[in-house]
C-alpha cells in the first residue's frame, strides 16, 4: 500500500530529527528482503510521489482550528439526526397509526443509508474536491429537513429521511477528509478527536434534545429545530470551509472530450473502488473495529426509553432522555484526552524506532476497546438484574462515551494515514462497514432484547468487542507485512500489463 516514502538512500531507523513534522512516514511497499536478511535496515523504494510539506502550512493553526469546529457541527448535526427520533418514536408512532418497531426502522434505514452512500462521497471528493461536496449537500440537508417537518405520512416520513441520511454523511466524509488535506499525519489524532466529538455527542443528545421537545410540543419541532441547524451549517461551509484538497482528480482531464471525461468520472466514483480496499486485511480488521464500536453505540442508545424507563419506573420522554446524557458527556469529556493520546503514542514511538509506522497509533485504542466490552457486559446485566439503580448505569453509560473517543481518533486517523491520495475512498470504506452495523444493530435491539433479554444481548455485544479487539491487536502485528505482500502483487500486475 503506496505510502509518503522517502528516497530510496534512506534507510528504516536514519530519519531526519524533523521528519515527525513533516509527515513522513515509512509504509513501504516494497522491500529490500536481502539486505534485511543481512543485517541491514530495509530500504524503502519511492513508488509513489510525495505530498509537498507547503501543503500543510497552507493555512494557519487559527483557521484549521476554526474549520475543525465547523466540521465537527457538521457532523454533529448529521450524527443528531440519526438517533433524533428515539425519544419521540411512541408520539410518532400514534399520529401516523403504526407500532414503534416500524418507526425504528425509519432509523435503521436512515444509518443504512449513512453506510452505503460513502461509497460515492468519498471518492466524488477526491474527483471535484471537499468544498462543493459539502455546500450542495448542507443545502440538500436543510431542504429535506424542512420537508421532513411537514411531512403527511408514515411513508413520506420513511422516503425523506432516508433522503437526509444521503445528504448528511457528506458532509461527516467531508470533515475526515479535510482533515487528512490540512493536518500532518502526526498531528491528526488530535484534530480528529475534536472532530468526530461532534459526529458521536450527535447520537446521544439527538434523543436528548426530541425528548425535552415532545415532553412539551409536537415531535415536528424535532425537524424544525433540525433545520434551523442546517441552516446554520450552509451558511459556515459558505463562508469558512474553502477548498482544501491538494489536487483534484478531475483536473487531470482537461482536454478530454465530454463523453471520455464522463467515463473517466464514472469509474473514479465507482462504488466498487471503495469496496475493493476491503482486500486489505488492515483496512477489514480496522473498519471491524469501528463496526464493532457503533454496534454497541446504537444498541445502547436505541432501546433506552423501552428498557431504562420501565425498569427505574420513568414516565415522561424527559426522563428517559436524560439517559442520554450520560454517553454525551463522556464524549466530550473523551474530546480533551483521546485525540491527543493517539498522537502521544505516535511520537512516542517514532522516538523509539525513528521512524512513524501507522499502526502504532492503534495502540491507543487497544485497551479502551476492552473498557468499552467490559462496561457493555455490567451494563446489561446490572439492568437486567436490577443491581446498582440509576446511579451504577449512569457512570458505566459515561466511562463507555470517554473510552469511545479514545478508539476512533486512533482508527479515523490510521484511514486517513495508509493510502495518501486515497483517504476519502478509505475512510469511505470504513464508514460503509461501521454503518452496516449500526443499521443491524438499530434494527435487532429491541425484538432481541425482548426475546433473550437486555443481559445476553450485552452479552453477544462483548463478545463481539472482544474479537474485534483481537483484529486491532493483529493489524498492529502484521499489518505492515499485510500492505507490503499485497503491493507487490499489484505492483507486479502491473508490471505485466505494462508489458502486454
């Protein structure tokens, strides 16, 4: 897997004081196996051009902290909509006369759709770049949202938001790929961390905010409100995001005719190019992990006002929202120490080798991922059993959110890092994965829960954590061996069809 390399005279362990700022890496895809077999350090061959250091200082610490911000209310208000209708699913479910089971699914199908429409977005951006990507569908989202409000039916109701849902993960692709345009792969950890702050505080406090609104008014206000908002993230993407990518691909087609340009576009946003990275047993394990991560996410917060509120005996969507609370604040919280603890981890062990080999930073989410499972196990069965109250499920419901924002800052950044020039089509790719899983898992909760209780489902959900868990700990092993072997064998495909 083609990597930032440096010339074929350095050496592995003989990097430049400096090369932690700049971003250069070694990742390489091919190796000198003799001279290692020797004694010797391997040498890494320069199969892929450099990404200028200038590209990085293009904007100030100031402006890429402002454009942060606003990307991480984009995701927010993408991630928000997910979950903004748990609270408020009895309400919907008795004006449109159906169950709240049908409505979940109107959730389900709107993270499905958070899963698949990656597979577009992501490259599209690489072709025609971040920002028009991003105006568009801030516009789409607002007027789906508005038509959301008014909607008439159960059906219409299923129709436009599975609609929003297209337009919204845009604009959560988006913030990871500027990211990977304005930060050196050294400082993205932190940089994601506040960023994916907004996309995971989104799910909890989606519930939040729709129970305190139908506590008093019509669930409708839920949509209003959710416009207001994307009114608010067109206007900032209009004036603050500019573009950020480096080179769009599209611009490597002046001159074709319209009718090979369009082919050319067409097989650059294939779906199947996201789908293909998948070969990479790295980018499987990882995008497990994060699937691994949001299937707990969703099935906890899904179920909350059908489990929680019977259980300690809560009557109003208020009360139960409040549940919602807890995992919110523990991403915030999370936001301070997570994103800075992967790149911690990152330059501590470039001052052990020399030299940033990418899966380092998965250290970091290693043992969290193990928190996380252990926290899910007492969850469920302190609940099912009814030990501990409300006090021992708010403070579990809150170390599961910190530890959450300890994994993905580690996982997002290790997309962005593995394949320069491609980290929109790789983070699509995982994004696609972890969404699946929240869609299942939205969607099995509640018949599971009430078919094997909320104890074994907990259960299957560590069990899940624990394995994916395992696949982290092997990228960090092999996964280095992993890029190098399937490199080579496309590099000599390559070969061969160049000799054809």
């Amino acid at each position: 897997m083609s990597q930032l390399l440096e010339p074929s005279t350095q050496r592995v362990g003989q990097v430049p004081p400096d090369m932690s700022k700049q971003g250069v890496d070694t990742n390489p895809t091919s190796v000198d196996r003799n001279r290692e077999a020797k004694g010797g350090s391997p040498q890494v061959q320069a199969t892929q051009s450099i990404i200028p250091d200038e590209v990085f200082d293009k904007y100030t610490p100031r402006r890429k902290s402002v454009m942060v911000a606003l990307l991480s209310y984009c995701a927010f208000l993408a991630a928000i909509s997910s979950t903004s209708t748990l609270s408020a699913t009895p309400e919907i479910a008795a004006e449109f006369h159906t169950t709240g089971s049908i409505v979940n699914v109107s959730s389900a199908l709107y993270i499905l759709l958070m899963g698949l429409s990656p597979m577009v977005w992501g490259p599209l951006s690489q072709v025609i770049g971040r920002r028009i990507i991003a105006l568009v569908n801030a516009s789409v989202f607002l007027i789906f949202s508005i038509a959301t409000a008014l909607v008439p039916d159960i059906a219409s109701f299923f129709v436009l938001r599975i609609l929003t849902a297209i337009a919204g993960t845009s604009l959560i692709l988006t913030g990871s790929a500027v990211i990977s345009d304005i930060y050196r792969p050294a400082e993205r950890g932190t940089a994601t961390g506040w960023y994916l702050s907004g996309m995971l505080v989104g799910p909890a406090f989606g519930p939040f905010l729709s129970g305190v609104i139908v506590t008093f008014v019509s669930w409708r206000h839920i949509f209003w409100l959710q416009s207001a908002l994307a009114g608010v993230a067109l206007i900032g993407v209009y004036f603050i995001l500019p573009e950020t990518i480096s080179h769009r691909k599209i611009d490597d087609l002046q001159g074709y005719s319209v009718k090979k340009k369009a082919l050319h576009i067409m097989h650059m946003i294939n779906p199947w190019r996201v789908l293909q990275l998948c070969r990479y047993p790295n980018i499987l394990l990882t995008g497990l992990a994060s699937s691994s991560l949001l299937w707990n996410m969703y099935g906890l917060l899904a179920p909350i006002r059908y489990v929680l509120n019977p259980r300690y005996g809560l009557d109003t969507p208020l009360q139960g929202g409040l549940f919602y609370l807890c995992p919110g604040v523990g991403y915030f919280v999370g936001t301070f120490l997570g994103g800075r603890y992967a790149d911690y981890m990152v330059k501590e062990y470039i001052k052990k080798r020399g030299v940033r080999i990418p899966e380092d930073r998965l250290r970091s989410a290693v043992p969290f991922m193990l928190v996380i499972a252990v926290c899910i196990l007492i969850y469920g069965w302190t609940v099912e059993m009814a030990v501990g109250g409300i006090p021992l499920t708010v403070i579990i419901m809150f170390i599961q959110g910190v530890a959450q924002l300890f994994c993905f800052p580690s996982l997002n950044a290790y997309c962005l890092d593995i394949i320069p020039g491609r980290g929109g089509e790789v983070i699509a790719a995982n994004f696609t994965m972890r969404y699946l899983f929240a869609t299942i898992s939205t969607a099995v909760v509640l018949p599971a829960i009430e078919a094997i209780g909320v104890g074994w489902y907990s259960t299957i959900t560590f069990f899940i954590l624990v394995a994916s868990t395992g696949g982290t700990v092997l990228t960090i092993q092999y996964g280095q061996q992993w890029r190098e072997k399937i490199d080579a064998r496309q590099s000599e495909k390559t070969t061969e069809a160049d000799q054809v």
